[in-house]
C-alpha cells in the first residue's frame, strides 16, 4: 500500500568551493498506492529539510508532476525548511447515503496517509492525504503549539505542476465589484476550452473552480475543493507559472471590501480540503463523488425536505410579473404539471407585500403547490435595489422573517447576490443555512459561489447556481447562440462536483412573455429536455411558461411532468467538453439517458447502453426538421446502439 524510500533520488545542491566535491542531499519519499492500486501519491521532503512536495501517477501515466506543498501564517511558516516527523497509514472504508447528489449510495475506499512535519523553529503541521481509485484529497492541520490557540493564514504554496502537453478547460475569476449592480465574482464567466497552460487569465485573478486539465493522449484531471464552511475563505487557482496552478485567496475588493482576504482558525483545526480526480477518460470525473466522501454533516435536521419540480414567472415574463395575478397564473401552471413548488422572486415584498402574500400561499397550497421565495444576501456590499434586502445578513432580522415564513408554511428561500469568495462571507452562507434549518427552510443560492461538499455538509441545502446559467439567454442573443457549447461543458465542469441550479428547460421559441419576441432560441425541444437530465440539482425551477400548456408539444410537456430530479446512479456514457455529451442516470428501477450536439452538423454516435440491453425504450429525438418525436425503440442485446443528433439537438433513452 505504501512504501518510504531515502534514496530514490539525489538532489545536487552544487559544489563544494572548498572540498571541490559535489554533496549529494538525501530525499525521503513515501507512496500510497489507491486500492486498485491504479493510482500512485507520492509525498517528497529532502532528507536534511526543505520544501515538502507531492505528485501523482495514474495507471503508469505521470498526471501531476512534483507540485508543492506548504503555507504561510502569522505564527510561523510551513512553506521551507520541513523536516519528516512521522507519518501513518489507515484504510477508510464507509457507505453512507446522500439523496441529493448524482448517487444516493456511496461506497467510499481509500487508503489515508497522514504525514507530519516539523519547521526549522519546530512548529508542527500535518498533510493529510486520501487516495482513492481515482481521486485524491488533502487538508492541512495545525495543532495547538507555543500557546498559540489560532492562526491566520497569510498564504498557501499549495500547487498543481501539470506535464508540458496539458491543455485546459478553464473559466476565469472575474474582476471584483464589477457587472450588475456591482455583483461579481460570482463564476458566471465563459469557459475557453482545449486552452494552452501558460496563457493569462481573461481578467488576470486565475480561474473559478472546478478546473478540468486534459493531459494530452495520457487521460484528465479535474481539480476543486471541498469542506469550505465558516472556518475558512473559499479559494480559487491563480495564472499558471511555468505550468504550476497555486491556491489563489479572494481578493480584498471582494463584497465592497468588507471582510479579510486571510482566513483563520482556532487551533487545533484544518484547512478545507483540495481535490483531484484523475483518470484516462472522462467517466472518472463524471462519475466522482470525492466532494462528499471527505466531508462530513455540521448538523442535524429536525425536518424532511422533499425534492421536487417548480415553476417560476421570473425567467421568462422578468420583473413585472411579480404581483398577485401573474403569480397565481404561475401557480396553476406548477398544479397543472403537477409539480411541488413555485418561486416567487425579487420585488414580491413590494408588489404584492407580506399581508397579501399570506393570501398567495394559502391559494398555492390549496393547489398543492408549496411556495419559495426570493430574498437579497444584503445591502452594504452592492448596489442591488431588488428587494426584500437588508434582511439575510442580519441575524435578528432574518430569524424574524424566517419565523414568519415558517407560519405561513413556506417552504424554502432563494437568496441572491452574493459576490465574493472571503471567509466573512462563507459564514454568512452557513448562518442563512443554519437558520433557515431551524425554521424548516430549503435554500437555493444564486449569484453565488460554487457548492463544496455543501449538500452533505447542511441537509437544508438544496443548490446552487455559480454557472453561466439560463438568465443569460433572455439578456443576450450571444448566449443564446452559445447555449449548446456551454451546456455541452456542465456535466465534465462545474456539476461534477455540486449542485446546479440552472432553471432551464425552455419551451418557448422566443424568449419573452408573448413568446414572439426577444431572443431566439437555437437549440430544439428535444435538446431542451435532455437538459433536465443532464443537469443534476435535487429542485429543478423550469422555464416554462402558462402559454406552453397549449402551444408546446404534448410529448414535452408529458416528459417534463414525469421527469425525476433525484437520482441513484449516474455513469458516463460518451463526450467531449464543447462538443457533445452522453449521460445516463437512474432513479429506482429506470433509466434515463440523455444526450447533447453542441455542433453545428448532425452528430453520428456508437453508444453502449448496458443498462437498457435488450430492452423496449421510449426515445426522444429530432427529425430533420428539427421537430420532436417520440417512439419505441429496441435495443440490442448488447447495449449497441447507433445514433444521429441533429445540430444543437438532442436525445433521451428511457426504460419503460
């Protein structure tokens, strides 16, 4: 499993002037090998102190070369001059059940190497790595040394050296205090695909995670983190230096300045963790479950929360539908589908005010349609004007208003505009949490940071959006054009680690209200309800309309009345970021396989489907005219199949 060898290589410090001898310096490394033993973690640090370093190889293949290791805090630093003190070895080997992610069973193996390493002065710090069968995971601890009971961390070395043919799939960290409203960071930027390593960043601060690496011909690594709560800031990488990515902290213009860059901790206490899936093809970062399988749930929960479909009139009719009569249009429309939620946006506390509102829920309850409602994070680190405000980032204030809601039988609570990354702000995030759980609140996050580990860590958290998501088609025709290309990248990016409240799935061809007018759609129906598939977040808010229960086609809305939000499996069946992709999960005893062209020529396909095997299915495809059909189809008693996909199309598989 492991193995610590002290002279595997000589590092030449130089020569001797006065010996005129060249003196080796011994290095002392340990390897864990992953449980299939695919997968090696090697840990370096010269024998007589230096820098500690890491590196992975994956089935032979060299995937991270020697990557360093390290941090600087305010009670010493951890980054040079380490010495070996100890390490240790354990196996983890846990089952645990998660309903709102991509598996709702996880069998999680690794193998655990806890290195521990002392500083010149001999202050300790430990590394402590799991290695999985594709996946490895690391955190920093600091114990309580020198009567020192916290620390702050001024800088982490923490590194990704990636071989010299890596190409990447990368979205930049925006400028701080910049777009609607003064609003950004909040990972809505557009992605560069296949890119060289060495390229500056579009706004110069690195990239959002999750980061996907192709390593040429040799396979891909995708790198993020998890286990960020209130103790720590969340993170970014910075540019590449000579094809190293180190560990970026937000930047101090983030949420108006208010907040600091450095986070700190009481000691003992750990840094979040980092993340890397490694494999040679896609399926292992599809399929990962790494975000979860560290982490662990912060608090119990009094409360069953139901997953479920919504509606919401924001999307399509914007904010002059936020008043009485539109909403219950919206209501009717979610009971006719026979969907669990509609969201009420920005704007409701003035348009329709809190005493009519209670009216409001009683009549979607009685439709059986249960009510989310939409709130501001704040209002002193932006410009937003969209109410309520003012009412998320207060304590008392906000547990008056939970109260509130938990009277009138709300169910959940969408909070927006978050715009920054600093530790401040990820205790903001984990109060709202925290509170709305108390008041058996749901919560969805929008102009926001990415989800890490989030959906084990607080059982009320219920997505995300961080993603250039479907808001973008009504404001621009360009991301209406792009619409295939980035919904293409999701499945290998941003929702292989988290929760993705996109709130697609368009019916109408024309994005407005009367659904002739406005930007125009370029993909089909059939792309459109793949997407409910290939976007996993356990509450689905859809952009239909009250007008497509007419003027849609019967067979989309019967798809969409049925489609599952949650699932107990999920496996990678084809793809390439940008092009096209093939997924496929399940719920109970059936399948669903959905499948994208972000191209714009017909996509001819081999697919193997050993899940449908010689089954009946209904399939949903486009014919030439781009029109959606719906027929039965057989498949062969191998899982082959052969398919076309229409331009910007697509195709969904479903075992009856």
């Amino acid at each position: 499993m492991y193995k610590v060898d002290t002279m595997i290589k000589r590092r030449f410090i130089g020569l001797a002037l006065l010996a005129g001898s060249v003196l080796p310096l011994l290095a002392q490394d340990v390897t864990i090998d992953s449980p299939d033993e695919k997968l090696k973690l090697t840990v370096s640090c010269p024998a007589g102190g230096g820098s500690v370093s890491y590196s992975i190889v994956y089935d032979g293949r060299q995937m991270l070369e020697s990557s360093p290791l390290g941090m600087e805090t305010n009670i010493g630093n951890f980054s040079d001059g380490m010495k070996w003190s100890g390490h240790d070895v354990r196996k983890i080997d846990t089952v645990y059940n998660q309903s709102r992610i991509k598996t709702s069973r996880v069998h999680y193996q690794a193998n655990e190497l806890a290195c521990e390493f002392a500083s010149a002065e001999g202050q300790k710090i430990g590394v402590t790595f799991r290695v999985g069968n594709n996946d490895v995971a690391f955190r920093y601890t600091l114990p309580r040394q020198n009567g020192k009971g916290s620390v702050v961390v001024n800088k982490e070395q923490t590194g990704f050296h990636f071989p010299p043919q890596t190409t990447t799939f990368l979205c930049p960290q925006s400028d701080a205090m910049i777009g609607w409203k003064r609003t950004k960071p909040s990972y809505e930027e557009e992605y560069r695909v296949d890119a060289p390593m060495n390229e500056r960043s579009q706004y110069g601060h690195g990239y959002t995670f999750p980061c996907l690496f192709r390593i040429g011909e040799q396979g891909w690594v995708l790198v993020s983190e998890t286990g960020v709560d209130s103790r720590y800031c969340a993170s970014h990488l910075s540019d590449a230096h000579e094809s190293v990515y180190t560990i970026a902290f937000p930047m101090p213009e983030e949420n108006n300045g208010n907040g600091t860059v450095a986070p700190a901790f009481a000691l003992p206490g750990s840094t979040p963790w980092r993340t890397i899936t490694v494999g040679e093809t896609l399926r292992p970062i599809v399929e990962t479950t790494v975000p979860w399988d560290v982490v662990e749930s912060l608090y119990e929960t009094q409360h069953n929360y139901n997953m479920g479909r919504g509606t919401w009139s924001w999307i399509l009719w914007q904010d002059d539908s936020i008043n009485y009569e539109d909403q219950v249009k919206y209501v009717d429309l979610a009971a006719a589908m026979g969907y669990e939620y509609v969201l009420i946006d920005n704007w409701w506390d003035k348009n329709i005010g809190h005493d009519r509102m209670a009216q409001l829920i009683r009549y979607a309850r009685s439709k059986g349609v249960e009510v989310f409602l939409w709130y501001s994070s704040s209002g002193y680190w932006n410009d937003i004007e969209q109410s309520p405000v003012n009412r998320m980032d207060n304590a008392i204030i906000r547990k008056q208003e939970m109260r509130w809601m938990q009277k009138l039988g709300v169910k959940g609570i969408k909070v927006d505009f978050f715009g920054g990354d600093k530790q401040e702000t990820m205790r903001l995030y984990e109060d709202i949490l925290s509170d709305a759980d108390d008041h058996g609140l749901m919560v969805i996050f929008h102009g926001c940071t990415l989800p890490r580990g989030w959906e084990r860590m607080y059982p009320n958290y219920v997505g995300s959006e961080a993603v250039l998501a479907s808001e973008n088609l009504i404001f621009q025709q360009h991301f209406c054009d792009e619409e295939a290309f980035n919904a293409s990248l999701h499945p290998f990016i941003r929702n292989t680690v988290g929760c993705m409240e996109f709130g697609g799935c368009f019916l109408n061809k024309r994005l407005n209200r009367g659904n002739d007018g406005g930007n125009i759609r370029c993909t089909t129906d059939v792309f459109q309800l793949a997407t409910a598939v290939l976007f996993q977040n356990p509450i689905q808010n859809f952009a239909l309309a009250p007008n497509n229960l007419t003027d849609a086609p019967q067979l989309c809305l019967d798809f969409l009345r049925k489609v599952p939000t949650t699932w107990d499996e999920t496996r990678f069946i084809d793809g390439y970021p940008g092009k096209y992709v093939v997924l496929a999960r399940r719920q109970g005893d059936h399948w669903y396989v959905a499948a994208i062209n972000a191209t714009k020529e017909p996509l001819k396909l081999k697919l193997n489907l050993p899940m449908m095997a010689g089954k009946t299915v209904s399939f949903y495809g486009d014919d030439k005219r781009q029109q959606p059909q719906l027929q039965s189809q057989k498949i062969k008693n191998d899982g082959s199949l052969q398919v076309v996909i229409q331009p910007q199309g697509g195709a969904i598989w479903v075992s009856k």
